[in-house]
C-alpha cells in the first residue's frame, strides 16, 4: 500500500496592524477659517497665513496629521486679505487726505467770508475801510469774537506769521472786481489755488499768478 507524501500545513500569515489614526490638523482648519474671515478683516489674514504655513509642514500623506488642503487654502486667503488690506490703504489715504484738505479750504473760506461781511459792516457804519496796520483789532467789534479769535488764524496756516492779508486802497467800487483779501499764497488749497475775497463780499478760489497779476496792476505787492 502506498504512502502519500503529507501535506505541508500552510504558514500563518502574519498579525494584520492597523495603521495609525490620524487627525485632522485643527491649525490647518483655523487657517482656512480665518483665512475666509481676513477677506473682510485684513488683519486676520496674517495670522492665517502664519498657521497656514505652519500647517503645510505638519500635514501630508506621511505626518499624524491631515487637512494640507485647509492648510493651502487658509495660507492663500490669507495672502489675499494682506494684500487686499494693503491696496485698500494704498486707495484710502490718500482719499483722506484729500477730504481734509477740502474740509480745512472749506473752513478757511467761511473765515474769509465772516471777515469780508465785518469789513463791509465797518465800512457802511464808519465811511471807511480799516487801517492797513491793525485791521484785525479795528474789525474786531464787527466780528463775532476777539482779534485773539480763530477766525484770523487760517486753518490752511502752516505756521509763519501771516494769515489773511488786507489790501488797503480807495479805490474800491464794492462791484466785486478788486480783491480786498487773500490767503498767504502759500497756504494753496487742495486744487492748488488760493482764496481770495472780492470787495462785494464774494470769495472765490484763483491760481497764485492770476492773484499776484491783479494786485501788481493796482501797484500793490504779493505778500507771503
């Protein structure tokens, strides 16, 4: 009787081991999310670009942790809000400047403008136009205030002695084609001009040669 070779028993394979869990990372997900939020707040997207970064180095296919594609996307928003914080600063400075300078020219000619009225007051009530030397003390009973007022300091000054300046003459007809005041021609508004009042008591904006040209034809200086 023959004999059948025996059966090798087969080999046990070995022990399955179940990979490691891994987690999302929570800075990746913060990342994203104030990286949305730093569209609206720009100074948030710094910080999702800092842990955004941060995030791409701790995720990816062989590190505990998971969610790169949080991580990408909150460094990019991030880069987006800092640079759509930057532009929108480029843009409103300047326009805040511009607003002030148009609110301190707007103020500057309402001061003219309450001058030339105490001017034409003196003048109906006196006979005749103030002293060239101390107008500001002699109109300052015809002026809501003081000579110390603000209203003689021009909030176009920038910082010497003269303010509004007074153009003495007789031959003012009060027709509105002799300017009585103007502005230091260095105090230049917004536009570049200079605010002058005529001797109907109207106040207009003119270019600095227009303005030394008018008074050189009346025999009278460009002061500054």
């Amino acid at each position: 009787m023959s004999q059948h070779p025996a059966t090798p028993s087969p080999m046990s394979p070995p022990p399955f081991e179940r990979p490691p869990e891994r987690t999302l990372s929570q800075l990746a997900l913060w990342s994203m999310i104030l990286g949305i939020i730093g569209l609206c707040i720009g100074p948030l997207g710094l910080a999702a670009l800092i842990m955004g970064i941060i995030g791409i180095t701790k995720t990816g296919p062989n590190d505990a942790k998971t969610g790169r594609g949080f991580a990408i996307a909150g460094t990019v928003l991030g880069a987006v809000g800092i640079l759509g914080s930057c532009l929108s600063i480029a843009i409103v400075l300047p326009a805040i400047g511009k607003a002030r300078q148009a609110a301190v020219t707007v103020m500057s000619e309402a001061q003219l403008r309450q001058i030339q009225t105490g001017t034409l007051n003196y003048y109906n009530d006196i006979g005749e136009l103030p002293p060239a030397d101390g107008w500001q003390a002699t109109l300052s009973d015809y002026l809501v205030g003081t000579p110390d007022d603000p209203i003689f300091d021009s909030p176009l000054s920038d910082g010497d002695a003269v303010e509004y300046v007074f153009v003495p003459g007789d031959d003012y007809a009060f027709d509105g084609r002799r300017i009585m005041f103007y502005e230091d021609p260095d105090h230049t508004t917004y536009d570049g001009m200079v605010i002058v009042g005529y001797d109907d008591g109207r106040i207009e904006r003119i270019d600095v040669q227009t303005l030394a040209a008018e008074l050189a034809a009346r025999g009278h200086t460009l002061q500054r």
